[in-house]
C-alpha cells in the first residue's frame, strides 16, 4: 500500500508540473489549472490509503466544508474581486502550513536540528504569508483604506524578526517546549505579517501579492521535509521558485529592487510636490473621443483597475470591435503591474472574449505607440505616467512605463481628478496632446459606442 501512495504521489507531483507549465501561456492556462486542480483531488484521494491514518471523519468534515466553500466563491466572486479572492486563498495555504508547523511542535516530536529548522522556518513563512494575505484582502476589498507606517518601521521589522526567528529555534531544539512559548512564537510570526504589509499602498499590491505566493509554496516545502512527504516538497518548491521569479520580473518592470518595496513602499499617500498642478488638465466630450479613434487609422487601448472596478472589459471589447469593422486597427497594450494582482488585466480581457493576439506586454507593444492616433487610457495611472522617465526625484523615476504620450493624441477615461495610487500626479494629463473623459469606465465607454454607432448609421 505504501508503494501505491508513492507511486500516486509522484505521478500528482508530475501532473502538478505540467499544470504549472500550462499556465504560463493564456492559450494553455485554463487546461493547466484543469490538471492540477484533478491532480489535487487524486493527492487528498491518494492520503486516506495512508496507514495509520487518525481522524478520518474530521477530515472529510474539513474537506466537505472547504470544497463547499471554495465552490461557492469562485462560482459567486465577481471579477473585480479577483485580486482579494487570490490574497485570501493564499493566505489559506501558508496557515496551513504554519497549522501543521503548531501540531508538530506541541505533539513535541523529536527531529534532526535541519529539520527542526526547516519546521520553524516554515511555521514563520506560513505565518507571514497568511497574515499579510489578510491585510492584503483589506486592502484590496477596501476594509483598509490607507497604508500604515509605524515610526521606525524598518526597525521594528528588524527586531521582530530577530525575535522571533530565535524564539521559533528555542521551541524548535527544546524537548518540552512550553505552550506558552508556541503560542507567543506564532503571535510574534503573525505580527511580523501584520507588520511587513501594512504599510505596503496599493500600488505596490501586485508584487507583494506575488511575493506572499512565493512565501507559501517555500512554507509548503518545508513543510513537506518535516512530515516526510516529497510531494509536499517538490510542490511547494516550484510554487515558491515560480513566485519568486515572477515577483523579481514583476519589480524589474517597477525598476524597483524587492527590498525597496518592502522597506520602502509606496504608501498610496500624497508623495511632497507630486500634487501640485503642472497646468490644466483639458476635458473632451464621448463624441470627441469617438470621432478620434473612428476616423483613426491605428488605436492602442490600456486598461487599468479603473475598468476592472467599472466592469467595463465588455464594453471595451464592443467598443474594439465596432472600430474594426470600421477599418480601426486596434490592440491592448497591458503594464506588468497593471491592475492589483499579476495578471489581472489579462484575465478581464479574456474574461470579456478579447483573443490573445491582440493583447501585447510592454516590450512587444511601446514603440508602436508613437505610430498610432490615439492611445486611449482607462483607468490607468502610474503604469503611462512620463515622469518615470523625466523626474529623478519622483518615487517611480526609471519605472519602465507604456509610452501613451507619445501617441498622436491620448484620451483618458478617468472617474476623477486625483492622484493615483501611489499618490503622485500624473504629468501626461497636463499634456497638450491629452484630453480627461471624466467618468465610470462603464458609463463613458457606453457613450462612446453610441457615438460610433451614430457615425457609421
């Protein structure tokens, strides 16, 4: 029977591989999210054939309620809320981790000093993990409405770690460890998430998000040299490596260093002289917009969270198709960073019927903009902000950015005047190339395709 688990669990551990290879592509995403989430079920099928297997019925209990669960949420949750419905799932998988990390501590197992420092170091990244999703689901839900720093934030990051990292390996090498000691080791983990995030705006959210995945699968890996269990390992790993990677391409496309993001965040408030007026900002009308890109030759939409918080991805895709069969080339020009979670602009596109060979990257796409009538902006900010390559005191200076100004004309779809989430003013608003369509995403590009309409009847 043990040579049956293995032989399962090797085979889940491939199946899992080549899920995650699949979703590295749009075209294949789908098909690898099918095999790992069949690969999954046959692992939880495959560990009930384990001897020696204790608590069957709490454990179908767990599973029935968090599949009911799961089901529930992601047949309810609406697109918009995709970003929080990932922090909160991965969350979930770093408490499980640090969960397991508590049981082997209190049942007080006596393990090598590699292992035991691999179990506190588990239980630390599970924590953190789970934790800091917490604070990232506020955030992203809007429970939390501004970023948080402590005076001397670095400091206190510094020295709860230390604390804690030392506490974990005093219970980790004691033979008896005391209840009190596990429990105040997992409140000090738990704050240090807490405490990395909370300071962490809105515009840094889609790396730490990455960040946090990266956290859990290294916190599952650990957790599986603990138990013994190499599809744990080897799971965990690649869960983590890839999170990794993608959070390191994520901050090279900020032109930012991981640990500037971390222990220098962009907080979302109001960055000293960011704000000040530059000149005036000048207004168009939907009919102004519409007759631009209809009599146009060449349009490059950018989408940003202000259509993933409008829902408009359907209207835009109407709006593109209308433009084509007027004769409009038109394409979707997506940042790395773009919306609140990786991805998340890719998933509105496909989600509205968008094919994937007019959505292009920013490497793919920027030298097109100075060849094409209109660059028209929908609730993006930072990601087409010129400063980034002008201002060396601005906090996004050197960030590589979609160069919407330098299309002949740039219309931005925009719900109000502010700043945007990291709280710096936006020169390309200024510009006299740039008109403001004021509005919900939703509302204005309705208008717009009325106005289409209107021309070609």
């Amino acid at each position: 029977m043990n040579w049956f688990v293995s032989m399962a669990y090797f085979l889940v551990t491939i199946a899992f591989i080549f899920g995650l290879k699949a979703m590295s592509s749009p075209v294949t995403a789908r098909r690898g999210i099918v095999w790992a989430g069949f690969a999954m079920i046959a692992a939880t099928v495959v560990t009930f054939f384990v001897s020696d297997l204790h608590n069957i019925g709490l454990m179908v209990l767990a599973i029935v309620l968090g599949g009911g669960v799961a089901w529930w949420s992601g047949k309810t949750v609406k697109m918009t809320d995709m970003p929080q419905m990932v922090a909160i799932y991965n969350g979930m998988g770093g408490g499980a981790a640090a969960g397991i990390a508590a049981i082997e501590l209190v049942r007080g197992v006596d393990h090598s000093a590699m292992v035991s420092t691999l179990m506190v170091l588990g239980a630390i990244i599970g924590s953190v993990a789970f934790s800091g999703s917490c604070v990232a689901f506020a955030k992203l839900q809007g429970l939390m409405n501004k970023a948080i720093r402590l005076p001397q934030q670095n400091s206190i990051n510094f020295f709860l770690t230390l604390i804690t990292f030392g506490l974990g390996l005093t219970i980790g090498y004691s033979d008896d460890p005391s209840g009190f000691g596990i429990f105040l080791f997992f409140v000090l983990a738990l704050a240090l998430g807490v405490v990395l995030v909370l300071p962490i705006g809105g515009a840094d959210m889609p790396v730490v998000i990455s960040l946090l995945n990266a956290f859990t699968g290294l916190a599952v890996g650990f957790k599986g040299f603990v138990l013994g269990v190499p599809m744990l390992i080897v799971a965990g790993i690649v869960v983590g490596a890839s999170g990794m990677l993608l959070t390191q391409l994520m901050a090279k496309a900020m032109n930012r260093p991981i640990r500037n993001i971390i222990f220098t965040p962009l907080s979302g408030a109001a960055v000293e002289g960011s704000g000040e007026s530059q000149g005036t900002m000048r207004e168009t009308s939907a009919m102004d917009a519409a007759s631009l890109m209809r009599f146009g030759g060449k349009v490059i939409i950018v989408p940003g969270y202000g259509m993933a918080v409008a829902g408009a991805q359907h209207k835009v895709w109407e709006m593109a198709q209308l433009l084509e069969e007027a004769g409009v080339e038109v394409k979707f020009a997506i940042h790395p960073v773009a919306g609140r979670m990786p991805g998340h602009m890719n998933v509105l596109l496909a989600e509205a019927g968008v094919p994937y060979d007019r959505i292009f990257d920013l490497e793919e796409i920027n030298n097109e903009f100075s060849q094409a009538d209109v660059a028209l902006v929908i609730g993006a900010n930072d990601v087409v902000n010129p400063v980034a390559r002008t201002d060396k005191s601005s906090p996004i200076y050197g960030m590589p950015i979609l160069n919407a100004d330098m299309a002949r004309d740039a219309i931005v779809i925009k719900r109000g005047r502010g700043a945007g989430y990291s709280g710096i003013e936006n020169a390309l608003f200024f510009k006299e190339n740039c008109s403001m369509l004021y509005g919900s995403a939703q509302d204005a590009v309705g208008e717009i395709i009325a106005q289409i309409k209107a021309f070609d009847s």
